[in-house]
C-alpha cells in the first residue's frame, strides 16, 4: 500500500498544498493531521474553535502546533465572506442566511477554497456526504466544461488497482430537456459519458493506464432493455468526446474482466478483458459492485473521490479511521 501512496508525498513536497479540515476536533482529523504535518506534506488548516481543537489535540497526544486553526466565530474576514457568498448564490440566498450557513464548518470550509485561501478541502468524519457536496455544488460549483459531479472509488489489491465509477452520486442518468422547446440539451448518455472520462483522469492520478469498460448486463447487442441503450450510446459519446480514451461498451463484467470470455464475446477489442476502470449504469450497480469488491474480494477502497468540481473537496465516510483520513488527504491535494 505503501507504493501506491508514495508517489502522492512526493509529489506533494515538492508542490506543497493546504488542505481544509472542516471537522477540526474530531479525533481522527487531528490524528492525520498531525502526521501530515509531521511529514511536511501537507499545510493544513482546521476549522473549529481553537481551544477545543487544542484540547483534542492534547488529549490524543497529537502535535498540530504548526496547522493553523480558524473559528468562523471570530473570523476577521468573515463579513467580506459572507458579502461573497450572497453574490454567489444570485438571490437564492439572503445575507442573514450565508452568515448562518458560514457559522458551520462545511459551508466555511468550502469558502476557504472558493477565496483561495486553501487548494483542497475534505470533510465528513460527522456530516453526511450531502452536507459536504451540497456546500461545494453551491460555492466552489462545477468546473468549466462539466455537466454534473460524480464519484468514483480506487480499490486496491497488492499491486492490483481499479476505479469504479459512479458509486456514490448519481442515482441514474436522465436527459436534460429544454422545458420551452422540449429538445435534449444533454442527454443521459453524455452524462455517464463524462462520469467514465472523468473517472479515466481519476485513475491516472494512481499511475494507471485507463482502460475502460461501460458495464451492462448485456455484451454487444446480446441482452435488450434496461440500461443496455443508456451504457452502449455512452460508449459512443465517450469515444467521441475524448478519441485518445481507451473506452469500449456495453460490456458484462466478465467479458470486461476475462480474456477468455472477450475473446468469444467481443473479440479485437483493446479494452475487453484487461479493463481496469468500471462505469456503472446506476448507482445500485455501482454501489453494490465496489462493495462486493471490497468484502469479498479483498480490495482496499478508497473514496468516494468527487469529480468534475471546480476545486477538490472529499468526503470522508463517517465510520472512518485517522489513517483512511491521512490517505484522503493526499488523494484530495493531488487533485488540485
């Protein structure tokens, strides 16, 4: 595991980042940070009141003397962040309704990023993943050219790495359609599209060769109905969207995964049966693959790791450890 992580440390120390930690006293937050720091990695910054996150500290006999803590309570820039954040939000939200969102440590957090004052952010020891995503979509919104956000996981066997892709996010994939006109502004296919091309530029992050296969129950035309049209339509949107990404689909999982099987099934293609990466048709699928994945067979997971954001925000699970907290660190610094 070791290998995997240690291209991301070097490339962080000879690129230093700082990284936002919205839970500031939570336990596990000040125990990766405390490493992090002690290994130079990263800067941080800790979000909470400041004699709480030093007794936590003390009281795990973490050393965070060198992260710098910030209250939201008595933030010098704290109007002027506020002023920002009704801008930002067009009217959606009044002036008295950001200084409350920015009272908590998610929406504060996440304006830290926005304002440049940090590259990278990453929370949920105690909020929910939509407590993490919802400040982000809002205030740091999509990267230029993204659609949507999505997710995937980097699963983690010996040397064997895979990303799956969207496990997290996305329910399903639907059209967006002009409600005027009634015309397809972008469709479901494009969509799942962006997640698998995401999803590839995720992977090489961990030194992988993306290989990737647009998962179905079906393989080339032989199953029908379901997401079978949505996974096969994709494949062609990825293909045209990014020509240099080693894409194929629809393909079962087998056919993906086993040479054997793909050269009965799809024989010629250059993804069928070496694929690494996986894009499910839904989240069901997604979820519930990368967890099989996990529990029985034997890979580390790590994620879920957001995509398509204007700047790299995480969530942790919130039955996390310090040292999946320490790995999702350096995983959101190198995105930045």
């Amino acid at each position: 595991m070791a290998d995997m992580f240690a291209p991301l440390v070097a490339q962080l120390k000879a690129n230093p980042k700082t990284i936002v930690f919205t839970e500031g006293n939570d336990p596990r937050i000040l125990e990766a940070a405390s490493k992090l720091l002690a290994e130079g990695v990263l800067k941080v910054v800790m979000v909470g009141n400041e004699a709480e996150c030093k007794a936590a500290a003390a009281a795990g006999n973490f050393d965070i003397s060198a992260a710098e803590i910030i209250d939201p309570e008595n933030y010098a820039g704290f109007d002027e962040m506020v002023s920002t954040m009704v801008e930002l939000r067009k009217g959606k939200m009044t002036a008295d309704e950001c200084r409350k969102a920015l009272s908590k440590g998610n929406y504060f957090g996440t304006m830290l990023v926005k304002m440049g004052y940090a590259d990278s952010l990453l929370g949920g020891a105690t909020y929910s993943t939509a407590d993490t995503v919802r400040p982000a979509l809002q205030i740091v919104k999509t990267k230029k050219g993204a659609h949507l956000v999505s997710s995937c996981f980097i699963l983690v066997r010996g040397d064997e790495k895979l990303a799956m892709g969207d496990c997290a996010i996305n329910i399903d994939y639907q059209d967006n359609v002009d409600k005027a006109t009634g015309e397809v502004t972008f469709s479901a296919a494009q969509k799942l599209a962006e997640v698998a091309i995401e999803t590839a530029k995720t992977a090489e992050i961990f030194g992988m060769d993306p290989k990737v296969a647009m998962l179905s129950f079906s393989t080339k035309g032989s199953g029908k109905g379901g997401t079978v049209a949505l996974s096969h339509d994709a494949t062609i949107k990825a293909q045209e969207m990014d020509p240099e990404l080693a894409v194929d689909g629809e393909l079962q999982f087998d056919a993906a995964v086993a040479p054997e099987v793909a050269q009965v099934k799809c024989k010629g293609s250059k993804v069928a049966g070496q694929a690494n990466t996986f894009i499910f048709p839904c989240i069901e699928a997604g979820n519930i693959g990368y967890k099989i994945a996990q529990r029985l067979g034997g890979f580390a997971a790590y994620g879920p790791i957001l995509q398509g954001l204007n700047a790299p925000i995480n969530d942790l699970s919130r039955g996390c450890n310090a040292d999946e907290v320490y790995k999702m660190s350096l995983i959101t610094a190198c995105q930045s």
